[in-house]
C-alpha cells in the first residue's frame, strides 16, 4: 500500500499534488495528511525537493479554497442556503457548520481564516462567510497562505522524519494507512447519512 500511494504521487509529481490539494479542499474524503505526508517521503528519498512541494501544494489549497470564496462573494446568503440544502449532504456541508464559521468570522475578523486552515472541519467551510462578509481578497489569500503553508509544512517535516520508519516497518505503516483511509471514507458515509437540511438563518 505505501510502495502503491508513494508511485502514484510520484507519477503525479507537483501539478499532481496541485490538483491532489485543491480537490482536497473542495470535495472530502480526500486527506490532506497523507498527500503531504507522503510528499514527505518522497522528499527523504530524494524524489521530491521540500520547497517546490510546500509551495505547490499550498497553491492547489489556496486555490480549492478560492472557490468557496468565490462563491460566497458571488451569492446571497439565500443562495448560499439553497445550495448547502441541495448538495450539503455529498459534500458533507450543513448550514450549522457554515453558521457556527460565520458566527467566528463575525467576531474575531479576518484572522479567523489564518487560525482555522488548522482545525479539520472548519478550515474550507470558512471561506464562505468569508466571501460572503466580502472579505477583501488580498486579505483573505495572504491569511489562507500563511496558514496553510504552516500546515502544509508540518506534515511535509512529519512525513520526512518518519520516512525510516515507513519504510523499516512497511507491512505496519501500509495496515496504518489502510485503517486511516477507511476510517476517512466511514466518517464520509456517517456524515453522508447523518446530514440533516439547514435551520433558520442568522
């Protein structure tokens, strides 16, 4: 399974974790841990370079998260909520979700974007009511950067140091990742059947 995900990336190289991390960041389960994580790796082996592959991959969550932005720019709160009740349950979306970001967004400002990009469910979904509140756009890429590149760094030093032990105990790491993709694809499922349609709005 390791030797599998690492060829796969690798093959991909960096417009491949590009498009790994913005995907990420649009459509879950998709797990930004192991994609860094791995890149890590292959850095340790030589196959990737540290800083191409934190830029890259920080680009591709910059721009998966631009979409949000530019959706909450473009839309009504009322669109918004037509949307989330229409394809929430796939993107495991609900408006609470959106509401309790908006709520944060409210009061304590723009830095609410830099601080989230580090919690696992709140970082993408901000940036509607970012783009909503019309958050000027300079801002909002510079504070998604700067978090998700200190992210996005972590798990590419992470994957590094752990390299040996990847590979000393790959039968181990492989059972790991396995247990840590379906325990990823089993939240999806949860969350999938146990989404319910948006309340009132604020």
């Amino acid at each position: 399974m390791n030797a599998l995900i690492l060829s796969a990336i690798a093959a991909g190289g960096y417009f491949g974790i590009f498009l790994l991390m913005a995907l990420e960041n649009i459509f879950p389960p998709i797990p930004s841990e192991i994609i860094m994580g791995y890149g890590g790796v292959l850095v340790a082996r030589g196959e990737m370079s540290f800083w191409p592959l934190l830029l890259i991959g920080t680009a591709g969550t910059v721009a998966g998260n631009m979409v949000w932005y530019w959706l909450g720019a473009r839309w009504s709160e009322d669109q918004i909520h037509a949307f989330v009740d229409r394809h929430g349950r796939w993107l495991t979306m609900e408006w609470e979700e959106f509401d309790k970001a908006r709520t944060l967004f409210r009061r304590h400002g723009d830095w609410v974007v830099f601080f989230l990009r580090f919690s696992p469910l709140l970082r993408t979904i901000v940036s509607l009511p970012a783009g909503l509140a019309k958050m000027q756009l300079w801002r909002f890429l510079l504070f998604t950067f700067l978090g998700s590149i200190i992210w996005n760094g972590a798990l590419i030093w992470g994957g590094k140091k752990l390299s040996g032990l990847i590979e000393e105990y790959e039968t181990i790491a492989g059972y790991v990742v396995v247990g840590i993709i379906l325990a990823g694809v089993a939240f999806y499922v949860y969350r999938v059947i146990t989404w319910k349609p948006g309340g009132g709005r604020a």
